[in-house]
C-alpha cells in the first residue's frame, strides 16, 4: 500500500474553458484559479462529469464520495495534471461500480476495465508519462474497490468469529504480499523507464485477482 500511493503521488501527466460552477460566484483561492485557468477550468469540468457517471445506487459510491470530498479538501491544487489524474481515477472507478453493480460477471470487469485504462493512455499518445498516469488512476480505482468488498465480506461474516478473523489476517497478508510482490519487480527495474508500469500493472493485476475471488468468481490462486 505504501509503495502505491507513493508512486500515485509522483505519476502526473487539453483546451476549452468552463469550470463545473458559477464563476461568478467564486469565492476560494482555487475556485478563482480555476476560473481563469482554461486548462484548470477544462480538466475541473471534466472532473464534474466523470463522477456523475458514478451510479449512485452503487456500494461503492459513498466510498468515492468521501475520497473526493478528501480530494476536494486536501489535495485539491491549481496544477493540472493533478486534475487530470483525478478525473482518469474518477472515470476508472465509474466503469467499474457501473460493472461490478450489475448484474454482471465480475470476472468480465477487468477487461472493461482495461478498456477505459486503453482510451486513457491513447489520448495521452501512449507516452510514458501518459501510461504512469492512466495506469495508477486505474490501479486507485480498483484498489477503493477492494477496500469496500473487503468490508463487506468481513461483515457477512459476523456470524461466524473464527472464519471472520483469519479472513480479517488473510487481508492483512495479501497486503504485505503484494506490496513486496511489486515492490522487487519494481526494483528490479528501478534504474529503467518502465519501472513505474511494471509496479502499477502487478499491483493491478493481484488487486483485481482479490477482488474478484471475494465475488466468488473464481480463486485467487
């Protein structure tokens, strides 16, 4: 986990101008950035959008609504490839609650997933920076997703002390385990360009692998 949200942090990287408020009634120093920064202005608009495409009849909804109010609190700043990013995670994490809410085979929602991650790195012409972007905002998503399933498989459980506590160890092992699953495969190529993919496409993969055994879909391993 830590490994991730460090790389999430230092992964950043077009044109038409209109915030997802009343300019007028711009009050904050960042919503008067916003305002006369057309390229702020854009990507805050775009924001906007992606997360109304979040159903909110999905259990994963609330989850994203604190994150972003968060977002909006503490990490909101007049830079934006910090917004940019913030939408790809927000439209990364509509296609999967719209996936994983239906009535759907949770085992098909990766690769919709992958899709959305595709036209996110194809509009940034596949650049390494683009593929570092898209690829941790999705790597978020899929990571928020587990987190709520976590809970929600943990409480189901209730009834039963003893399968809920090793599951509850079994989450906390699958943590440490992926952090150093990634964490070599990245320092193995820590001198290289594509050090960055290789660390977000394996904390990717073991994280949807998780999610979707806790479906039942299929096993982890």
């Amino acid at each position: 986990m830590r490994w991730f949200f460090i790389l999430f942090s230092i992964f950043l990287a077009t044109s038409a101008n209109s915030a997802s408020f009343d300019c007028t009634k711009a009050s904050t120093e960042i919503e008067h950035a916003i305002c006369s920064d057309k390229n702020l202005s854009f990507w805050d608009e775009q924001m906007a959008n992606a997360y109304r495409q979040i159903p909110k009849g999905s259990r994963y909804f609330e989850a994203v609504r604190e994150a972003q109010r968060a977002w909006l609190k503490n990490d909101r700043v007049a830079d934006r490839y910090v917004f940019e990013q913030q939408t790809y995670y927000l439209r990364a994490m509509a296609t999967l609650a719209s996936c994983l809410t239906g009535d759907i085979d949770s085992s098909v929602c990766p690769a919709r997933s992958d899709e959305t991650l595709d036209k996110c790195m194809a509009a940034g012409n596949y650049t390494t920076v683009a593929m570092n972007t898209c690829g941790s905002a999705s790597a978020k998503a899929w990571d928020l997703v587990l987190d709520v399933e976590t809970v929600i498989k943990f409480e189901t459980l209730s009834s039963d002390p003893e399968t809920q506590i090793l599951f509850q160890s079994a989450a906390k092992v699958f943590d440490n385990y992926r952090e150093a699953e990634c964490g070599w495969r990245y320092s193995e190529y820590r001198d290289g360009t594509i050090r960055g993919q290789i660390f977000i496409g394996c904390y990717q993969s073991l994280t949807e692998r998780r999610v979707v055994s806790l479906f039942g879909d299929n096993q982890l391993y």
